[in-house]
C-alpha cells in the first residue's frame, strides 16, 4: 500500500498548569491529546468528532505544527515533521492549510477579499506576474462559489457562508494536498450549511484534496467522511469506515453519541430507542483512570476503571478502545 | 412535595381541542436601527394549547427568538418597540398589562430559559437563592422555606446531591448541571407556560440530549404548554408536537410535527429539510443547498420575503405578499402556489 498523506503516531499534547504565586512551577498537566495515532490518504476525508474537550481541535492544530506536541510522530508527504521549527515547516505551509469555524474572526477586516485570498501567494512569493496573479485569484473565486467582480469588497459586505468561502479560497490559493478543517459550518446557517459542505465535495472531486474535518455535527461528518474517528478525553475510542461506524457502533460512547442525535423524522424518532448517557464529560485536569469514558458507561465492570483498554483492530479497518468488546470478542 | 395548586386552567376537555392556552395574534415588534426601521415581527400567529410543545423554527434573524421576547415583554425599548397584535394568556392580553402586572407574570406563570445559562445566573449569588429566587418573589415565603423548595427542585431536575448545591455558586457548576438549574428556577412557581430560547445549543450532544428530555418530561407532567425556540430540525422531530417555522420574521408554514415532515407544503420549509443532512440519511446524494444569502430584514422584497431565494417564484410571489391559509387541519401555508 502507498504511504499515506499523513501519519501520526502515539500523538500527544499536554498542557502544563501551573501553580504558585513569584516562582512559577507545574503543578499539573492537561492531557489534551493523549495518545492519538491515525493516516490520512490522498483525496481521502477523514472525520474528527467527539464532544467539547477530546482533543480533536488540539489535534488539528498539532498536525499543522502550530502547536508542538509533547510526544510522538507526526509525518506529512513522508517527511517527519515533528520537530521542524517555523522555517522548516514554511515550504511545507503550502501542501497543509487551515480553514477555521469563525469565518468573522478569521479574516482580516481591513483587508480586500483579493488580498485575502492572494496574500498566501505574496508570502510565498508566487505574485511576481501581476497578470497571473490577478487571473489566479478570479480563478480562486469562481472555485469557491464567488464572483470575481466581489474582489474589492471587504469582508464585513459578505454573509458568514461567503465569508466561509473566502477562506476556502484562501486555504486553495497554495494548491494544498491536505486542508484541516475545524468546525468549517458549525457557524453558519442551517441553509447556507448545505452549500458550503457541496463545496467541500465538489473541491475534493476536482482536486484531489484529502480533508480532515473536525466537528461535533455527527450528520455532517457522516456526509463528508470516507472513516471517522471518535475522539473522548484526548485518545480514539473508536475509529472505522463510515457506514460501518454509523451501522455497527461498538464503543459504548460511539453508541451514545449516535443515540443522542436526533434524526430530522418525527416517525423515525418515535421508533428509536433512546439509551441517553448520563452525566457529562470529566475535566480534562482530572481524568478518570483507566477508561475515560468508564464514570459514564452503561457497561462498565471493575476493569474499566483501572485498566486502560488499548485501540484493539477488528478487521476492515474498525479498531475499538473497550474491554467490554475483547471480552465479548 | 405540595406544590402550590395551580390556577384552573380552560378545562382539560377545552385546553385539548379548544381554547388554546396562549394565543399570539398579529404581532409585530420593530427595532431603530442605523439603517431604518426593521420589522423583527411581521404580523406573527399563532396558538399553544396547555401540555403541548410548540417548536418555533427558523434561522439567525427569522425573528423566533424576539417572538419569545415580546411575549414576555422583553423587548429593549428603545431600540425595539411592540407595534401591534395581541397576545392573549389565559384569555387576558398581556400586551395591555401594566408594568407590575406584568412583572407578576413573568417567572410565574410564564417562564423562561435562555441559551446560555452562564450569563442568565448571577455568579454572586448561590444557585439555591436563584433558583428559589421566583417563589420569594411571587409567593413571599421567607427564604428558609424558598431555599428547602429550591434543594426539592434542584432534585426534580435530577441534580446529584441537591443538599450540596443549593449552596454552591454557578462556576462550581458544569454547563449542563447550570442549564439543569435554570430549569429548576423556571418551574419554581409551577408555570402554565415555558419558553426555551436554544436551551441546548451551547451544550454537547449527549448533554442535549437529557436536558431536553427533562424539560419536555416535567412540562407534560405538569400539563404545562413549552415553546422550543430552534433551528435544528433534529431536535423539533423529536420533541414538536406541532411547528411554527418563521422566515425573515413572519411564519411561512404551521402544522403539526409528523404532518409537516411527511408533507412540507412551503418551498423554505422544503428547502430546509433538503438541506440538512440527516444521519440515516442517503450519503451518494448531494445536499440540495438553498441558494442565495439570507434576508436582510434592512431591504425586503414586496412580496413573499423567499421569492428571491425562491427555485418556483412567479411575478405574483415577488409583487404580493401570501397570507397564512389553511392547506388542511391546523395546517398553514403562506405560499402563493398553494392556492
């Protein structure tokens, strides 16, 4: 099999707490990612979701190398960039690029929308032919949805789904094999949702782009994704092909989680059983041990709370973290 | 525990089929704003009989949210400003009450839970004073007695430990522990009817989940009306028994929840529901998008407030505004095609 796009290993992030009032000292940690190892393959969607504090967002910004991880191997296009400081990463900036949740904190409010899409080219020093320059950028709007005659307005003159769409363009403007996406239409409106997710599919058709996308919109994710990992309190509990994900849920948390959303079908909703989980998710400062998911478990026994249970292959690509699972197994 | 007994309501024979607990009639709330008048409300509808969950739904600016406002009169004037209409409580027009009369309403016999339950809860005061807050208010117990009715609801929302928390702080509290409290205050004082603004959207999905099943489990238990103010169509198909969807501040469609989802007669409301991918949904099929952008409220077509958005719009549905009409059984439309 081909190397894949991206590798990371046994990725992990900690934050320090410190404590103290004159000399600063850790007096803890925040485990934020804690263990997460997954690929990505060329022209492939990999779907990152769990809830608020699992390390996905924490994830995506260490495999951009804008945060440095505390341990483990991130490798892009077969280089091991883990340790790569900012020049270093600089000529790889083009191949990996961001698009963010808010489309209104993430644009430059004083800044032309042909200057927000054109700026990675200038730093990048790809805007010497003026000529080409401009053709690339009308070109990079009618990608995305935009009319290219909307290039001298500002971002304040646009609705949240264009402005989303300017950052796409953005994001185009270095021809990236890989795009992180975090959160990219948890902002926007129920309507406008649809028509930037269709830019998304249609871009990775036409481009060949591999995404990883983040988000808590398990409907969504479902929609984009070739295989999704579920993410609780900083590791994978659970990562397969999508329709076996959806199909065949085996983590106790995969299972809650796909419960507690509901089905936009009155009919449907009045069939569904409704195992609802209890309490919420554990600070991140204090996990609980073994299984993190262990304090809200329906199925729960005495192992799961001393035992980390490790990432365990199924077969077709499903691994599962539970030891309910190898016990049945 | 002895609540307080609730006023008599319309009958329960009446309150199933007739006179609805509350009705809003041709509402309309303006705001000043630097670009002109905007109409937030634009001659607004509808009805909510008692043990009933009305779900209104509609997107940022669809006006769902200042529709619960005006019900409860609290609209910031200025900039904002109840024009017109009716709201009738229980018979009475809450529109014509004094400035105290109102107040008696509010947090009694209608309450309110907003979306963010971390700014609604002042964090210097114990979460048993504020959820007990209402009952010193409306029914003047002494507050030995409000805080030992606060430990019993803080239980009935199911809060771990109540003899704990009646004394603790907000910032002490998760998110959903703090939703669970404000829950615990609007049923304070037993209320006939409640308003959720959003209550789970800052929330993750499996605290959701519960929230909004106690909120609908403790209002069917105590007969009492819920309007779910919403924009996931999720949430309404699983707790609406019927849905007011609103569009650039006026309702486009109305019906009863497994009606409207098995036939949406509104092209917005259509297109809503093609929008959103579901998860049993087919995943080779593209999402149908609505095209265009959102209404700006600032400069509205003439006509129906969709046409420009609108795939089937004609001459008629850009020039002439469609009234609400009846399409069948407590089904409406405001759609020119319909006729």
């Amino acid at each position: 099999m081909a190397e894949p796009l991206l590798r990371v290993d046994d990725l992990k992030v900690h934050f320090p707490i410190e404590g103290g009032m004159l000399l600063r000292k850790q007096v803890g940690s925040i485990r934020a990612v804690d263990g997460v190892s997954l690929t990505v393959n060329r022209g492939e969607t990999l779907g990152l979701v769990g809830e608020s504090g699992c390390g996905k967002s924490t994830t995506g910004l260490a495999i951009m190398r804008m945060l440095t991880p505390t341990g483990g191997r991130i490798a892009f296009e077969g280089q091991d960039i883990t340790a790569y400081d900012k020049a270093q990463m600089r000529p790889l900036r083009r191949r990996m690029q961001m698009v963010y949740q808010d489309p209104y904190g993430s644009l430059n409010p004083r800044m032309k929308v042909r200057d927000l899409i054109g700026e990675p080219l200038v730093v990048h020093g790809l805007a010497s032919d003026r000529r080409a320059y401009e053709d690339k950028i009308a070109s990079l709007m009618r990608t995305v949805g935009l009319l290219p005659a909307m290039a001298d307005r500002y971002p304040h003159e646009f609705s949240g789904g264009q402005r989303q769409r300017i950052g796409i363009a953005r994001a185009l403007a270095l021809e990236p094999s890989l795009i992180i996406c975090d959160e990219p239409v948890s902002a926007l409106d129920v309507s406008i949702q649809a028509q930037v997710v269709n830019v998304f599919v249609d871009l990775q058709q036409r481009l060949g782009l591999a995404y990883v996308f983040i988000a808590h919109d398990l409907a969504v994710v479902r929609h984009v994704s070739d295989r999704i990992a579920v993410m609780y309190l900083g590791r994978i509990v659970e990562i397969a092909k999508r329709d076996t994900l959806y199909r065949s849920p085996q983590h106790p948390y995969t299972q809650a989680l796909l419960a507690a959303v509901p089905v936009a079908d009155p009919v449907v909703e009045a069939s569904r059983s409704r195992a609802i989980v209890s309490g919420e998710v554990p600070s991140a400062t204090k996990p609980p041990p073994g299984c993190a998911f262990h304090t809200r478990c329906p199925h729960a026994f005495a192992r799961c709370r001393t035992e980390l249970p490790a990432l365990r292959d199924l077969g077709d690509g499903q691994a599962v973290a539970c030891h309910l699972d190898e016990a049945n197994g | 525990m002895n609540a307080p007994v609730k006023p008599e309501l319309s009958g329960t024979d009446e309150a199933r089929g007739g006179a609805p607990l509350l009705s809003v009639r041709d509402l309309v709330t303006r705001f000043r704003t630097d670009r002109g008048a905007v109409t937030a409300v634009d001659h607004v509808s509808f009805d909510v009989r008692a043990g009933e969950t009305l779900a209104i739904v509609g997107e940022s600016g669809s006006g769902k949210s200042v529709t619960a406002l005006s019900i409860l009169r609290l609209i910031p004037d200025p900039p904002g400003s109840i024009e017109s209409g009716q709201i009738l409580f229980d018979g009475q027009d809450l529109l014509g009450l004094s400035e105290a009369e109102i107040r008696a309403v509010r947090g009694n016999r209608i309450a309110m839970i907003f979306q963010e339950p971390m700014s609604s809860l002042n964090p210097a005061l114990t979460v048993g004073m504020q959820v007990g807050e209402p009952i010193h208010q409306h029914r003047g117990a002494p507050w030995a007695k409000v805080l030992r009715q606060a430990r019993d609801l803080l239980g009935r929302v199911r809060m771990s430990d109540p003899d704990a928390r009646v004394g603790a702080y907000p910032h002490q509290f998760s998110g959903g522990m703090r939703q669970r409290a404000m829950i615990a205050m609007a049923l304070a004082c037993d209320p006939q009817l409640i308003i959720a603004d959003e209550p789970t959207t800052a929330l993750d999905v499996t605290v959701q989940a519960q929230i909004l099943d106690l909120l609908q489990d403790l209002a069917k238990r105590a007969n009492s009306a819920l309007i779910l103010i919403t924009h996931d169509l999720g949430v309404v198909a699983r707790y609406a028994d019927r849905v007011v969807v609103m569009y650039a501040g006026r309702v486009v469609e109305t019906a009863p929840a497994r009606e409207l989802y098995a036939r949406p007669r509104h092209p917005y409301t259509r297109g809503l529901m093609a929008s959103v991918p579901r998860l049993d949904g087919d995943t080779a099929k593209r999402l149908v998008p609505i095209e265009g952008q959102p209404p700006d409220l600032s400069a509205l077509p003439p006509g129906c407030a969709f046409a420009p958005r609108c795939q089937e719009a004609t001459e008629t549905c850009r020039l002439s505004r469609p009234p609400l009409r009846a399409v069948g059984t407590r089904h409406q439309v405001a759609c020119t095609l319909e006729n």
